[in-house]
C-alpha cells in the first residue's frame, strides 16, 4: 500500500469530518483502513479518494464515501454484530462494515453475478474472506440461512424495505436504506420488541434502483 494512497486516505476522512459525515472514531479508522483505490476499475483509480459516485461497470457504481460512512454511523453495529448487506457492488462498502466488526459478519446479496464474482476476489485479496460473505441473488429475499441479523442496510434505491428484510431483522435492529423512486430518502427503520418500527428520515439522497 502506497504512502500516497495512505495520505489520500487520511485526507478524505478529515474531509468528511469536516463536513459533518464522520463523527465517531470506528467510521474515521474504518474508512481510513479501506483501499477504496483496489474497488474501483483501474481507468478510475486516480479518481478513487475524490468524495463522489463512480461507475463500476454493469450500469452500476460505488457510493461516494460520504454516503458509505453517512450509513455506516446510522447503521452503528457493535462489533460482534451479523449484517447483511442488499447489494455487494465492488464490495466496497462491505469491506467498510466489516472494519466495524472486530467478531461479526456481513452477508452480502449481490443479482449480479459478474460484479459478486468481482467483489469476491477482491474482498480474498485483501484478506475480507472470513470477515464478508456473497451469495447470488433477489436481495429482496435477504438471507435466511443466517437470519436474524443485528443489522441490515440497502445500497441501492427501494420502493419501500421489503418484507423479507424486516422480518429477518432482530428485534432491536436496525435498517439504513434509500427508499423512494426518482424522490429518495434516506431512512433508518428500528424494529420494535412487537415488530413493528419506528422511522427517522435523513435527507435526500440519489441511488442506483434496485434491479431484479
């Protein structure tokens, strides 16, 4: 890992600290420990600590890294916490999650089998494999081998949190997701010992749809 690519690490944690993103600690060391550079195709990679969106192939692209470390203070796991993730991506933001589970695990749900081939390489490179899990698939469905999770969060745009997602949640979970169409939110669900939630809403927010 380059001194440069260290700097630019450093660099960008103290942007989004700046700019109110990056509050606690774990976020600032989790985003700061993360390669963004080794996500992204190499055509892009000078551009891979600047704070915005970029493309990843197969119409889809890696969340600018405000908005990884915006939902990973929502999402606040503890460190022994079983997440799952609706949409690995490159794997990004799987690989951030998992620098905040010193004992857990994320279990990612990829619909493509390209970028979930992709990101699985990735994630073993750089020694992620014990710690982040794909599989194929409907995120939608969620993962019910390995429900109940603590946590759950949605990388792209949903009409509304599905049902299989909530259910698979534990009580006293938490769901960070942007729901909405061409109008999206940013929303945080918690579940409730009855089931139900309660919602908090965080600001407008732009995402690739979900697809399937």
């Amino acid at each position: 890992m380059s001194e440069e690519h260290t700097e630019a690490r450093r660099a960008l944690v103290e942007r989004l600290r700046r700019r109110g993103y990056v509050e606690s600690d774990r976020v600032a060391d989790a985003i700061r420990a993360v390669p963004r550079h080794e996500f992204v195709p190499a055509g892009r990679r000078d551009r891979a600590y600047d704070d915005r969106p970029l493309s990843i192939g197969n119409d889809q692209t890696v969340s600018a890294p405000h908005m990884v470390a915006l939902m990973c203070e929502l999402l606040d796991p503890a460190p022994d916490d079983a997440v799952l993730e609706v949409g690995t991506g490159c794997g990004y933001h799987a690989a951030v999650t998992a620098e905040l589970l010193s004992d857990g695990h994320v279990y990612s749900v990829e619909y493509d089998g390209d970028l979930a081939a992709d990101a699985r390489g990735t994630l073993g490179r750089l020694d992620y494999a014990d710690r982040v899990s794909i599989r194929v698939g409907d995120g939608r469905e969620g993962w019910p081998e390995y429900a109940p999770f603590d946590g759950a969060y949605v990388t792209c745009a949903v009409p509304s949190v599905p049902d299989a997602i909530r259910a698979q949640l534990r009580s006293g979970g938490r769901i960070v997701a942007p729901v909405g169409d061409v109008n999206q939110t940013l929303v945080v669900l918690e579940k409730r010992a009855d089931g139900s939630f309660d919602r908090s809403d965080h600001g407008g927010v732009r995402f690739v749809r979900i697809r399937g």
